[in-house]
C-alpha cells in the first residue's frame, strides 16, 4: 500500500514508512533516547529531502513528548518553573535555527548544512558512546562514573540572576537555563531532533538535577521547542508534512512498547554499544554520501 | 435511345469510391483512454492505464504520454575540497514533466530519425528541448543530466515495445496498451498521442487530454500549507499534541487496569 506525502512531494510504502516509525520507536523504547536524532538521517536515506525530513521529525517529536511529559507531570517529575525558564531559550533559538535554515536555503545549501551537522553530531555522539561503554565492559562494571563538581560549576555559580528552582531543588543562574534552551532550540530546527540527548546529561551533570526530574522536564520543554519549531517551520519554510509525521508517530508508539520490554533483557552497557554502533553506521552512510563522486551534477531544489 | 458511354456511367461510383477512401485516410485514429481523469489521493501509488483502439491495417503504433513542461529548479553540485556541495541553482524548463513513449516495434523500425526528431522521440531531441539559465558550456551537460535524473525518477520512459496488435479485420487494426501511471506524476493536464506508421512516416495521428489531479486529504494539506501556512502550522501542532495526549491516555488507563487486575 502507497501513501502520498503531500509536502514531500512523492508517494511511499506504508508499511516502509510505519516500519521506520516503529524501528525509532524500538530504539527510543529500547535505550530511553527520543530517537529524533536517527530519524531524520533514515528519512533522508529514504528519499524524503532533507528539509522536509528535518521539519516534520520535529512535529513528529511533538507527539511523542506530549505522551512522555503528560505521564511525568502525573508522577510529579516536572519542574514547571526550570522548563519554562528553558523553554525561553528554546524557542528563542529554534527562531535562530530556522531564520538560519532560511538563509540557508536561499543559498541552496540548508541540505548540505543540515547532512553536514548530522555526519558532526553523530560521528562525535556514536564514538563517545561506543568507547565509553567499551571501557565500562572491559572494566566490567555497571556502575557509573560518579560525578565530581568541575571547575564549570564554580563559575556557574558565579554568574548573575541566580534563581532557587524549588521542584530540583538547585540554584542557578538564569543564564544557564536559558543558554542550554537556546542551543537545544537551534539544533531542534536545523537538525529536527528534540535535543533530549545533549539536553539530559547537561541537566543532570551541569544543573545537578535529580534524574527523574530531568527526564520530565526535559520532555515538557522538548514538547514546546518541538511545537514551536513546527510551526515556525510551517509558516517560514513550508516544510512541514503532517501526513509524514502522524505515521511516523504511529509506528513509534507501536515499536516502543516492543523496545522497552526487549531492553530489560540486555545490560546497560551491552545496550549503549549496539547504540552506538547504529548511530555510527548511519553516520558513515551520510559521510560516503558527501565524499563519493554523485552520478548526476544536480539535485532538485524542494519546497513549496 | 441513345447509346451511352459506359466509363461515363462508372466515373460518379469511381468518384465516389476515391473521396470515401481518401476520407478514410485523414480519419483521426480512434483512442479510448481509461481512467480519462487520474485522481492522486491519500493512497496513490501510481495508476493502472488502457490506451486502446483502431487503426488501419498494416501500420506501427506508437503511444506517446506527455507531462506538462515546467521551469524547476535545480541545486548544482560541485566539488569543495574533499566533499561534495551544492554551488549554486539551475533553472531548467521546456522538457515535459513526464514522457513515456510506448510502441508495437522497436522505435527506429517505426520511424525515420529526421521523423523521430520532430516527434522529439528521442534522446537527442530531447536534449534539444532542455534549456536553462546556466552558463553556455555547462548547458550540455546539465541537459544530460537532467535527462538522465528524469529517466532515475521514472518520469521518462523512452523506448518500450509493449503496445499489442490484435487481428486486422475489415474495420481496421486494434491495438491496446496497458501501462502504470508513475508515482511521480503531479497534477496537470497531460498529452496522449496515438501515431500511426508506416515506411518510417507517421500517416496519422490523433491526441487526448489525460488530466491529473490532485484530490482528498493531500490536496487539502498542500493547499493549506502553500495559502494558509499560519493555520496550518498551529493544527500541525494540535493534531500532533492530541495524539500524544491520546496515547498517553490509553496507555495509562491500560496500565491502571493491569495493576487494578494484579
């Protein structure tokens, strides 16, 4: 069975498109990651312009967080106070991020940009991983590494507008927050992922926040980024297919249930590495794809 | 009673015989072609086709489908350092959108190449169509290029001896053709033309209107993204955050009940 993507522009099998939804749905389901950052790349690998990949994994990614953060508000793992505060910088930045992808486009290199920062982001990502839970293996322990304040933090602490964010019981400046947001918004529109892997561990390691309190918080304002991306998407680019999104939303659901009883068979360590090596697999397809010699000198400039 | 010259008594039924066969010479070729309307909705994935009709005995047929032509533009590649970028946009236009040429032998069996080249039924032809906005010495190679981008999408399709002849009788020589409308196809008005050959000439010909539209859920979401992309943007996202909810909603009642049941 066919299904016409509208934005897009082309017709593809359902079951093609469902199978992707639910084969990021099983990694997110499997190794608690979103799976935006996978998505878009395999998109992109399917035909779908890079473009349009990007714009609607963000709207797909609206889904997904409103399912999460709604489950973590019930549990009380929001703080609503910290979240908003990002959620500032956020969608300051995802306005950046798509006035970047503006330009770019005008340029006729958003496509190249955005393979390029994805070839970047997943070689450093899927390397840091792979080696790190290598090393956790051969030392054959599952405990982590535990955290030690770094020279960062005293000059964190150091900085002005320092706020008490009661719910993560930590004090910060509200520069911190606001700067994580902004970052995390850019890379939500120029790369359609909801940021949740770099948005968590700098929570936990750099803002100090409980785990649980990090997952939820970083679900509600990722939900925003996300909402505020698609639009912004929808109205500058035209870009955003809903179509696309809302299968591949469905088939996300449907592998992260399968994900997420599959992942307690394995170790942490065993998970983190296989992981990696799909996200490293993915970049060296991308990373052939810009060296090799193309048959044809053109591409087709996409878009409404 | 006079004696009558019997040529002069022939010449009206002669007269006749020659106007009726000359009539029969122009007659446009009959063309059925169905679906008449393609209609691109949610689950399009191309179309199922029948181009069928009546010719005269002993001729070749060729069926040509033409997409309409349309100015697209076009990232040119190049190469910076070690990895390949874009440098720059081409316009190309004037080749049509999509062509498909179908016949009942091979294409150079049916026509002479001066006839192939005002058909523009091959490749060289084709070339010749292409024009850009490119500089003078890139145009070759962008028009092959673009030929050959066409041929990968699927939206040309030059040379397939596929249209079947049936037995030739007093009313003429049927011939059908069956074939799938490519996925690629976008909305517009299309050509079907049904030539008929013979000694490398086309003898006759005839033309139909094939319209492609666009209808249902994809229409109404491409239309509301090009004119009202602000709407649009904000039902993406409550379309979106509905589901979510509505996820989450069922997952935790199903899992409230599994804990009820324990």
């Amino acid at each position: 069975m066919w299904i016409l993507l509208p934005i897009a522009r082309m017709s593809i099998a359902l079951p093609l498109l469902v199978g992707v939804g639910a084969m990021i749905g099983f990694l997110s389901g499997m190794f608690g990651v979103s799976g935006g950052f996978l998505l878009t790349p395999i998109l992109m690998m399917i035909g779908i312009p890079p473009t349009v990949a990007a714009a609607s994994d963000s709207c797909q990614i609206v889904a997904g967080a409103s399912s999460g953060a709604a489950a973590h508000f019930r549990l009380g793992n929001v703080d609503v106070k910290l979240g908003i505060t990002m959620l500032v910088g956020g969608l300051a930045g995802g306005w950046i991020g798509v006035q970047i992808i503006r330009v770019l486009r005008a340029l006729g290199t958003a496509d190249f940009a955005i393979t390029v920062t994805y070839v970047l982001m997943l070689g450093g990502i899927g390397s840091y991983m792979f080696f790190e839970s290598l090393s956790n293996l051969r030392r054959g322990t599952l405990v982590p590494k535990s955290y030690q304040a770094s020279s960062g933090e005293g000059l964190l602490s150091r900085l002005p507008f320092q706020v008490d964010f009661p719910s993560s019981q930590v004090r910060h400046s509200l520069i911190v927050p606001l700067a994580l947001g902004g970052i995390v918004g850019i890379l939500a529109a120029i790369m359609g992922v909801g940021g949740g892997f770099i948005m968590l561990p700098m929570m936990v390691y750099l803002l100090r926040m409980p785990m649980h309190k990090a997952v939820g918080t970083s679900l509600f304002q990722i939900l925003f980024t996300s909402a505020g991306v698609t639009f912004l998407q929808a109205t500058t680019n035209h870009t955003v297919d809903l179509m696309l999104a809302l299968l591949l939303a469905a088939g996300s659901t449907i592998g992260a249930q399968i994900g997420a009883r599959l992942g307690r068979l394995l170790r942490g360590d065993q998970l983190k590495i296989l992981l990696a090596s799909i996200v490293l697999l993915v970049m060296i397809k991308m990373a052939v794809g810009l060296l090799m010699t193309p048959s044809l000198k053109i591409t087709p400039a996409r878009g409404l | 009673m006079s004696r009558r010259n019997p040529l002069l008594l022939t010449l009206p039924f002669l007269l006749l015989s020659l106007l009726a066969q000359t009539l029969a010479a122009v007659e446009p070729a009959k063309v059925e072609v169905t679906p008449s309307t393609v209609k691109t909705g949610t689950f399009y994935g191309g179309a199922k086709m029948r181009i069928a009709g009546m010719a005269s005995a002993g001729n070749k047929i060729i069926v040509v489908v033409r997409g309409p032509s349309a100015a697209r533009v076009f990232n040119k590649l190049g190469r910076v350092g070690p990895i390949w970028v874009n440098t720059g946009k081409v316009t190309i236009s004037g080749a049509p959108s999509l062509l498909m040429i179908f016949s009942s032998a091979p294409l150079n069996a049916c026509l002479n190449s001066a006839v192939l080249d005002q058909y523009q039924l091959d490749l060289a032809s084709l070339k010749k169509q292409v024009q850009t906005d490119a500089k003078a010495e890139d145009r070759d190679r962008l028009a092959y290029d673009f030929l050959a981008f066409k041929a990968k999408q699927g939206d040309y399709r030059l040379n397939s001896v596929s249209v079947h002849l049936g037995a030739a009788s007093p009313e003429g020589l049927p011939y059908s053709l069956d074939f799938q409308m490519p996925r690629s196809a976008t909305s517009g008005k299309y050509q079907v033309s049904v030539l008929e050959c013979r000694d490398g000439e086309v003898v006759n010909h005839a033309d139909v209107e094939l319209a492609v539209v666009e209808v249902g859920f994809p229409a109404l979401i491409a239309s509301m993204a090009r004119e009202h992309s602000s709407f649009y943007g904000f039902i993406s996202v409550i379309i979106a955050m509905a589901a979510g909810f509505g996820i989450d909603f069922v997952a935790s009642h199903v899992f409230e009940r599994k804990v009820a049941a324990h």
